[in-house]
C-alpha cells in the first residue's frame, strides 16, 4: 500500500469520509505522525528481545553495519546516525579487523566489575578484544594502540525510514501484507483519544489490530528463525 492508499485506510476505519483526511492539513500531519509510531512499533515488535536486527525497514538501500576507523589511544566511539544520516536506535555488535579478518569481540555490560576501569582507562594498550556500550557510545577495552582505516565493523538497530506530508507513492518497508496493520493501529489510536464512547468501533478495531499483529510476529518469526532454548519442566512431587 502506498502512503495514499494508507491514508484513505485510515479514513475507512476511522469513520471519515472520503477524502477527509488526505484534503486537510493537520488530520494528514496527525495521521502520518501515527503511522511513524505505528511503524516503529512494527519494527520494533520483531526480535525486541535479542541482539539483533531481525527486522529492518526495507526502503534502505544499505545493510545496517558500518565500517569505522580505529585510532591510536581513542577507546570512546560515539554512533548517533548511520553513513545515510538515519538514527541508530541500538548497537548490536562490534567487530575488530585483525590481520585480514573481522573478529567478533565481547560486549561488557554495565554491571561488570570493571566497567569503569574500561570506560575511564588506565590499563595497558593493545587490540580491542571486548567493548562496552552506554548511550550509542562504544568504549573499546584495551585501549587500541595502533591507527587503522576502517579497522573495525558497527552492527546496529536504527529508526523506519519515516513518512513525510509529502509523500504519496512511497510504502512502508515491512511485508506488503501487513501494511493494513499501520493503519488500523493508526485508526485506533485517534479513536481511543479523540472518540473514547465509541466502544462497538474501536472495540471492534482492537480485535483487528490483535489478529493483525499476531500474525505478523509469526509470519517474521518463520522468515527469519532463531535457534530455541529446551528449558526442563521442573515438577515439584514432594
């Protein structure tokens, strides 16, 4: 569906009538506000839990990794946006180049009894074989002692390529069977705030929306599988 097509969805579930919300101007910045939250959501809804992106919005024309330089005695490494200028939300590996290769190193966490030490070093130089993350920024332990040019590999989470006012044939970059999903949820939420007693539509929305969604996270959980964990189910018999 394209941005038009998406917009008089929205009409049809929310109740207006045709046309209403694409001819005025703040319904149509309203909506297409909505449909940014509902795409983040979307996103979002696929592999939360884990390091990876297992979702990404498929308008970008690049992978979301970057290359980046090593510096000498630098071990702070802020990433805010990707080569494109799109805003990285979360950081999900890092890699080293050594010789000809790219090694995965370890990611520390905050928790970790020396985070402090590797955020404020004074340990001894060398080549990066773990980091720590804090706020899109990665600090690099031990503290690298050596320049290379793009010596080192980013992986990374980042933001929908979000609609604008002036859009109109461009589409959401999820499965083009779930577009209806944006606007539905679009549609309940003005509905929710702006007609809260109409309970029979949005109830009915609701249950839409819950279908919708379900089957999304299925249908990305089939077309991108991550290896299970058994977990023994431990009775108690006393």
């Amino acid at each position: 569906m394209t941005y038009t097509e998406l917009l008089e969805s929205i009409e049809h579930w929310a109740g207006f009538e045709p046309d209403d919300v694409k001819n005025d101007a703040k319904l149509k910045k309203l909506f297409t506000a909505r449909l940014n939250r509902r795409l983040e959501r979307a996103l979002g809804m696929v592999g939360a839990g884990s390091r990876l992106s297992q979702a990404d919005d498929t308008n970008y024309q690049e992978h979301p990794f970057s290359l980046f330089d090593i510096v000498e005695e630098q071990n702070d490494y802020e990433f805010l946006t990707d080569e494109d200028g799109n805003s990285i939300s979360d950081i999900t590996a890092v890699m080293i180049k050594v010789g000809s290769y790219f090694r995965k190193i370890d990611k520390v966490t905050l928790d970790h009894n020396k985070a402090e030490l590797i955020m404020s070093p004074n340990a001894k130089p060398g080549v990066p074989n773990r980091y720590l993350e804090r706020n899109n920024t990665i600090f690099l332990d031990p503290v690298p002692n050596y320049n290379l040019t793009e010596g080192a590999k980013l992986f990374y989470k980042r933001v929908p390529s979000y609609f604008a006012t002036t859009d109109t044939t461009k589409s959401p970059g999820i499965p083009v069977e779930f577009h209806e999903m944006l606007a539905v949820g679009a549609a309940y939420d003005y509905l929710l705030v702006n007609k809260p007693n109409a309970r029979v539509k949005i109830s009915r929305i609701e249950n839409e929306l819950d279908v919708l969604e379900k089957r999304y996270i299925t249908y990305n959980e089939m077309r991108n599988p991550t290896r299970g964990k058994l977990v023994v189910n431990q009775q108690n018999n006393r």
